[in-house]
C-alpha cells in the first residue's frame, strides 16, 4: 500500500540517497557537539537557582503572552539587569533566540529601508526578512569593504532608508570572528543601525563574558541577541538596545504580541547565570584554557590550525564522507555531530567540534588523536 503522503517519502528518500537524511539521537559520548560552552546546563548552580525559586513561589508557566497576564516579576528583573550588565538602555526576554531574530527582521526594518546583511547569517535573520518589508542585500563574509560596496550601490540606486547591518559576532558553523572594528566604522558612516547576533560568544568573549561587542553595546546605532540557551545553560533570549527599538518590539513584533511569555522560572535561571558570570570569572577563563588547548591540539595531531574560538570546523566536504566519519568518532565514545547543507553551503559538509567545560583536557587530547587515525583511514 503506497504512502499517504508519497511526495514528502520521495523527498525524504532523496535526502537518504544524498547523505543529508536527518534524525533525532540521544546524548552519549563526550561532549564535542553542544553549546553548553560554560558547562552551566547541568550545573549545580542552576540546579539550585531551579530550587530556590521554586522555593520562593516562582511559577513554571507563564500562563498567557506577556501583554496579558504573563508577564511575571521574574521577567522584569531579569529585562533590568541584563540591560545593565550588558550596557544598553533595555532589554526584552524572548522565548529563543530563532524567535528573537524573526522578531528584530520581521519588525524594525521598515519598508524602504535595507537590511545589508553578512553571506552566512543565520537561518532565522533570513525567516525574520522573509516576513519583514525591508529589501535585503547580502555582502560576502565577514568583508566590510564589500558591504560598503554594496551599500553604496544601493544608495546610488536610489535607496534612502534606514540600513541595518546584520552580523553574527561568532559564526555558528565557522566558529570565526565578525570585524566589528571596521563595521562599526561602516554604519557610522552610513548612519547605520548594526545589529550584531552575539548567541556564540556571550559568556565566552568579551568582559566578564559580555560578547564581542560589550564595548559598542551602549551606542545609539547598535542592537545586540544574547541567547540564554547556550553558555548561560537555561533557554531564551534577550535583545538588547535602545528603548524606543524595545518599545516597538513590544508593540509591534508578531512573535512577541502572539506568544505565551517564557517561562518566569526559566527568567530566574537565566539572572542566575548571568550573576554566576559577574561571580565567578574564574569559569570563563576556565572554558578558555580548554578552548585553547583543544586548538593546539587540532594542531599538533591533525594539522588543523586557524581556529578563533571554541568552534573549531573540521571541513571535510562530501555528504556521506562527513556521516561516516562522525559515525566513527561516536562509536569511540564522542558526541560528535556531522553538519550539512543546508545549515553550510554545498561541499563544506564538516564536523563541528565544541569545547565545553563538559570535556576536560585528556578527553580532547584522545579525541584528536582518535579524529587523526579516522581521517588517515578515510583518506
């Protein structure tokens, strides 16, 4: 008997054929495939802030949008004092980060304005400018001469709006880092909004874990997306910025309005890690001492170099190549994870190591000298 639905079998049928076939698997092995970069998820730390709030009366559930009764003083206090640990005029806690960015695309941009935005941003900046009014341009990676380039083109063109320049700090699957320097410079320039994705280097880079862009945080012309579910180990997020960009998400942006607020238990998660950064440094430059030792050891066994975070690409290129050899880490006892298009773009198939305060010193040793006999045996 054929299928109820044969065009989404034969689909998923292709994906097997070409190696990009996706399922769901349960944690086992060392940790190389989170981004529980601080080691927070699990921690004690947490653990207790759950009790504790709970102890003091703090609700599981919202029990409705925040623009009706969902709105819970656990919410309100986090909004507060991420706004003044990160430097800017407000805050608003979001439900993810995939949800925050939808929101900030789909919602300040408005018609005639140009969201310039860099070739390998995320997948739900391109959601939010799918539902926004704004045009949009991309500009090849991490090149601030070609988005000036381009950003002249299009005032030549005739484009007089507001342009919003949309970066990551840290690239998700590059583990790189933006040039916030010479952006920054650009969208002065240009009278530019630059809305800077900090979700893989908060808690990692910048003062007390602030992000790479702590130090422009403050700035009229800048936007920033601290998402809570990775280094700060809890889920959400917060959009930092100037009041009046706040304001208007909250009166206007879709996924806010509509959605069942976080939960204000999750809120008090995330002020608890937000404090454990202020508290104790000393689990920063922890993470930091892994990071760096797993990049000298990428090095010295596989002669892999390059790296600029706790990200570290093993581009491999073919799809099933990439399955292969992540099967063969897992079956040595490492959480490692084969990345695809269309999360990377064609021929860049890659396994994506993570190093977490999960993993200590001797496990990432083994997993690269493990990762150097596989490849050697997969050549």
């Amino acid at each position: 008997m054929a299928g109820a639905f044969p065009r989404h079998e034969k689909s998923l049928e292709a994906l097997r054929t070409r190696g990009r076939y996706r399922q769901l698997m349960p944690r086992d092995g060392h940790d190389f495939a989170s981004n529980d970069y601080l080691g927070l998820a699990g921690s004690d730390v947490l653990r207790t802030a759950a009790a504790d709030a709970l102890a003091r009366g703090v609700p599981v559930g919202a029990g409705g949008s925040r623009l009706l009764r969902g709105n819970d003083a656990e919410h309100q206090l986090l909004e507060a004092e991420a706004a003044e640990f990160f430097g800017t005029e407000a805050a608003l806690f979001m439900g993810g980060g995939f949800n925050a960015n939808q929101a900030i695309f789909s919602t300040l941009p408005q018609q005639g304005d140009l969201v310039l935005y860099d070739a390998l941003i995320h997948a739900s900046t391109h959601d939010g400018m799918r539902l926004g009014r704004a045009e949009t341009l991309s500009f090849a990676h991490s090149d601030a001469e070609d988005a000036a380039r381009v950003l002249k083109a299009w005032r030549t063109d005739g484009g007089q709006g507001q342009v919003w320049i949309a970066v990551e700090a840290v690239y998700s699957m590059d583990g790189d880092l933006a040039p916030l320097d010479a952006l920054m410079a650009l969208a002065d320039a240009e009278g530019a909004v630059l809305v800077v994705d900090e979700a893989h280097s908060t808690g990692v880079f910048g003062d007390l874990g602030r992000g790479l862009a702590h130090e422009i945080a403050h700035r009229s012309n800048v936007l920033s997306l601290h998402t809570c579910g990775k280094a700060l180990g809890a889920s959400g997020a917060l959009i930092c910025g100037q009041r009046v960009l706040i304001e208007t998400l909250i009166n206007k942006a879709r996924g806010f309005i509509f959605a069942t607020a976080p939960s204000p238990l999750n809120a008090a998660l995330v002020r608890a890690a937000l404090q454990e950064l202020q508290q104790n440094p000393g689990r920063r430059e922890q993470a930091w001492q892994g990071i760096t030792h797993a990049q000298g050891e990428a090095k010295r066994l596989c002669g892999l170099d390059g790296f600029q975070s706790q990200i570290l690409p093993v581009v491999i290129g073919d799809d099933k190549r990439t399955m292969s050899l992540a099967s063969a880490m897992q079956t040595r006892g490492y959480d490692i994870r084969g990345i695809r298009p269309p999360t990377v773009p064609r021929g860049t198939s890659r396994l994506r190591l993570s190093i977490t305060l999960n993993t200590g010193a001797g496990v990432i040793t083994r997993m690269f000298e493990d990762l150097a006999r596989e490849m050697e045996s997969a050549a």
